[in-house]
C-alpha cells in the first residue's frame, strides 16, 4: 500500500481503511501538496516561536520537544486541513459514518527529545475497549519521519488486544517511516509514542488530528476554548467537528431540546415552553 502514489491512494479510501484495520496503520505519501506544506511549516515554526517568547510554551525534555495544542483557534490554515475532504472520508469509514474533533495539536521534537510514554488513543476507555473503533489519528508529516529523527513507534498488531499497554512491560516497538508531505491514519487502539530524537540537527515536526465517535468527551473543550471569530466563519462540516452540532437532536444541547423536536416527539405537550398564565392565586 505504501509504494503506490498519494493521487491513487486518496482515490482509495476502502484500501486505506482496510490497512488501517488490519495493520493499525496506514502511511500515505505525497498527500500535502508543496504549498500548503510550506504554509503548514511556516505557520508551526511562528507558533512554536511565539509560544516561547510569551512564555505560555509546553516544553519536554527540557525544551527539545514542543507541543502546540488546540491548533484550530492559531491560524486558518489548521481550520482548513482538519476539515481535510480525504481525511474527512477515511474518518467516515473508521468511525461509523460520524465522528467529532477530540483535539488537534502539533509535536516538534528536536535533537535530544525524548521518547513519550507508550500508549492507546482511547486509554482513558476501560478495556476491553468495543469491537467497533472508537477514535482515529490523522498524523500530517511535516518533515520525514526516520527513526532517527523521533518518528512515532508502534506495536505491531497492539490494536486488535483492545487494551492498554502494562506500564511496567518493555514492548518492542517499530517507527512509523514516512516522507514530509505523508499522512499516516492511526487506528486509535495502536500502542505509540513519540521516538527519541537521535539526530544532530532534525527537526521532527508533526501534526496530530484526532478524531472520535460523536458522544465521547473531547480532550480540547472547543465550545469554550474556540474565538468567536472561528466559529463564525467555520464551515458547517467544520461547526459539526467542533461539537457545535446536536447529536441525535438530544446530546449537546443549551436549555432542553429544540422546539422542533421536542413538537415531533412529545405531541401533546407542546405547550412545553410557553410560560403558564399567571393566576390571581399567584399573585
Ligand atoms: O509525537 C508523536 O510521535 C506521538 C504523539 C502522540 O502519541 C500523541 O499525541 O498521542
């Protein structure tokens, strides 16, 4: 799957999910086409600067590995991709035809970062986690993924046991190897981390785009983190990512279900919100 081209692959969506299952993984090279990777890299390396000078930067190993969390409210280019049409179709697929944004954040490793902790993108769910998926990781390459470098490493076949990893286990990992520009979709039972990043001077940059079934709590509370000017001009696939949409017209919603439904599902009381008539009683 890996040698064919991004055009055929993205035209192939069934075959991506079909890796993704039975592999846990599935690399898709050359997807980012060369100028909205240069606007990816220039708009992450602004990020990753003015994060440290303002001094609001999250850093580990000391300094070497930067994350940039809740990516859709810093900068447009990251509305636009999450909402990635291909992306958004493999989503469908894995996720059984509707899912939600969970979080969106970047992980720069540089020389000296150390590995993160192996673990499940649903760990926070007590196993054993369902048969069906429950969430997915779009990861956009931003510079190649070498082993060297810090590419993410997994546990071949670790997201069939629907668990978590035993912490006090050494499991036998491999790198996920992929060119800048490559999107690799990560089943979201797959045991990973963050590589150590060996390299004299490479820098590892990456985006991680986690989607999840539409009633599990998110881990970036959107509703309430998101400025006012993103969400009015988000486009309704992007309103529904961030969780602005009801789901089955009875989870998310503000004062009681919308008059419409609550008409169509409770006929005779849909008096339901008209104030009752004051009595003299009352008074
Ligand atoms: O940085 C990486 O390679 C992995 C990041 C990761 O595992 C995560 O965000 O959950």
């Amino acid at each position: 799957m890996n040698s064919k081209t991004g055009q055929a692959m993205r035209n192939d969506i069934d075959r991506i999910v079909g890796e993704v299952e039975e592999s846990g993984v599935c690399v898709v090279p050359n997807f980012i086409p060369a100028d909205l990777l240069w606007r990816i890299r220039s708009d992450l390396d602004q990020l990753n600067d003015l994060e440290r000078q303002h001094g609001v930067a999250f850093l580990e190993s000391e300094g070497a590995n930067q994350r940039v969390f809740n990516l859709v409210n810093k900068g447009e280019v990251f509305e636009e991709i999450v909402q990635h049409p291909d992306v958004m179709a493999v989503m469908d697929k894995l996720l059984g035809g509707d899912f939600i944004l969970s979080g969106f954040s970047s992980n720069t490793t540089g020389p000296g970062g150390e590995e993160m902790t192996l673990h499940s993108d649903s760990g926070y769910v007590p196993p054993p986690h369902p048969e069906y998926l429950l969430s997915a990781n779009a990861v956009w390459m931003i510079d190649d993924f070498t082993e060297e470098n810090g590419g993410t490493r997994y546990v071949p076949g670790s997201h069939k046991l629907r668990t978590v990893p035993d912490s006090r286990r050494n499991y036998e990992t491999v790198p996920i190897i992929g060119e800048a520009g490559s999107v690799a979709f990560l089943h979201g039972y797959t045991w990973h981390k963050t590589g150590s990043n060996n390299s004299r001077d490479g820098q590892r940059r990456a985006l991680f785009a986690y989607y999840v079934r539409p009633f599990l709590r998110v881990q970036e509370n959107h509703i309430v983190s998101v400025r006012e000017e993103v969400w009015h001009r988000a486009s309704p696939a992007l309103r529904h990512l961030l969780g602005g949409d009801l789901w089955l017209n009875s989870i998310g919603f503000f004062d009681g279900p919308p008059k419409a439904y609550r008409e169509a599902a409770f006929p005779r009381r849909s008096g339901l919100g008209t104030p009752p008539k004051p009595t003299s009683q009352g008074k």
